[in-house]
C-alpha cells in the first residue's frame, strides 16, 4: 500500500505541478495582464487608491508569470511527496489568496474597515510599497530557486546562492511582507484573520519541507543552523 501510495504520489506531484498548476499560474498571470491593460490608458486620471490597486495588479502579474514558466522547466523532484499531507498543504497555501476575493461578500462588520476615513490613502500607499518590496523579495528568490522550484513538499537540489544565502524561504519572506500589505489596504477584521490563517499555511508548508530536507541532507541540516526562516539570522546556532 506505501509503495503504491509513493508510486502515485510521485506521478501525480511530477505531473500536475508541470501541466496543470503551472497553467493555473499562467492563467492568473494573463488575467492581472488583462487587467493592467485595460486601466493603464486611463491611470493618470485615476486616484491613489486605484493606482495602489494597479500597482499590485502590476507586482502580481510579474511573480505569476515567473511562477508559472518556473514550473514549466523544473527539474523532477528527487524524493517526491509520501502523504496526502504534503500533497495538501502546499496547494491549499499556494491557492489561498484566491479567498480574499470574498471578503466583499461577508457581513458588514467583517469587511469594513477599523480605522477612519483620513487613514485609508496612508494605508493603502503603506500597503502599496509592502506589497512591491515583497513582490521583488519573492521573484528574487524564485528566479535564483530556478528548476528546482515547487509547488508540494519534496526533496529537491538545496540552493545556496542569492537571498538563500541569508534566509531559508525568501519567497516566503516576501509573501510575509505582500500579506501585510493587502491586511493594511482593506484594513478590516476579515482580511486580519485571512491573512493569518495564509500565514499559518505557509509556514506549516515550511516546516513540512524542511523536515524532509533534514532527513535526507546533511548539508541542509548545517544550512539550517546558520541561516534564518525567514529573516536573516543575527547568529549561528551552535
């Protein structure tokens, strides 16, 4: 039954991150292109609120499209998922966000905002330059990740160049600052306990795949020690 169940998963993780969620990528990524296309002839005429929501349009469109291509090209994983667990978790992170798309449908209370009038343009400019630094922290790291990026936990090439070279998830690094910037452009109760439950998912993913990493790499085990998760480390650990 397990070597069946590992049979199939590594079918299955090898196939549908090459042809089906690498189109799904390609297909939000044409879809913030579209959506660009058709604001920017008449941006100047926008106000700040519309042009933060172009500009995000904009960031998300760019790590979509690398997304996408970069599982296109990647390299078979070397040990590819054992659970449902670690085929679960990373689809459920990965595709998360689409939630958001239903906080204008919730109660009043969940999708108002909590601050005044005079704090929305100050938020949602905040927001705005979070979400770019975290839009460019994460194309960093997905362009330096390169074939062996992936969507399900597996253990694949560990990479040390670029942003790895200081923290362990740079991508995620970026989703933490691309999250706070859309908590603080809605600013409202819902888009608070979103965002917390995304950051919650990717961080379970992380810990999944660094698991696995440590069981079958040594050199990811010392390169574990020395860098941070997300943040750069001030020390090593000993």
């Amino acid at each position: 039954m397990t070597t069946n169940f590992y049979r199939q998963a590594a079918w299955f993780s090898s196939f549908t991150e090459r042809y089906v969620l690498s189109v799904f990528y390609l297909v939000f990524a044409w879809a913030y292109f579209l959506s660009v296309r058709n604001v920017w002839p008449e941006l100047p005429q926008h106000q700040a609120g519309d042009f933060a929501e172009f500009a995000r349009d904009v960031s998300m469109l760019v790590l979509m499209l690398f997304e996408g291509l970069t599982l296109l090209i990647a390299r078979r994983a070397a040990i590819t998922p054992r659970n449902a667990e670690e085929l679960v978790i990373p689809v459920a992170a990965s595709f998360f966000y689409l939630t958001y798309a239903m906080i204008d449908w919730l109660p009043p209370w969940l999708q108002n905002g909590v601050g005044p009038d005079s704090w929305q343009q100050p938020l949602q400019m905040t927001g705005l330059v979070l979400d770019t630094v975290g839009t460019l922290i994460s194309t960093w790291g997905v362009i330096y990740l390169g074939r062996s990026f992936g969507i399900f936990v597996a253990v694949r090439k560990v990479v040390l160049r670029g942003p790895y070279r200081y923290v362990r998830h740079p991508i995620y690094c970026g989703y933490l600052f691309m999250f706070g910037g859309l908590a603080l452009t809605y600013f409202c109760p819902a888009a608070f306990i979103l965002v917390a439950i995304h950051y919650w998912l990717f961080y379970y993913r992380a810990r999944l795949e660094e698991t696995r990493l440590a069981e079958h790499s040594e050199e990811y085990r010392e390169y574990r020690k020395r860098t941070g998760m997300v943040f750069p480390k001030l020390w090593a650990r000993k």
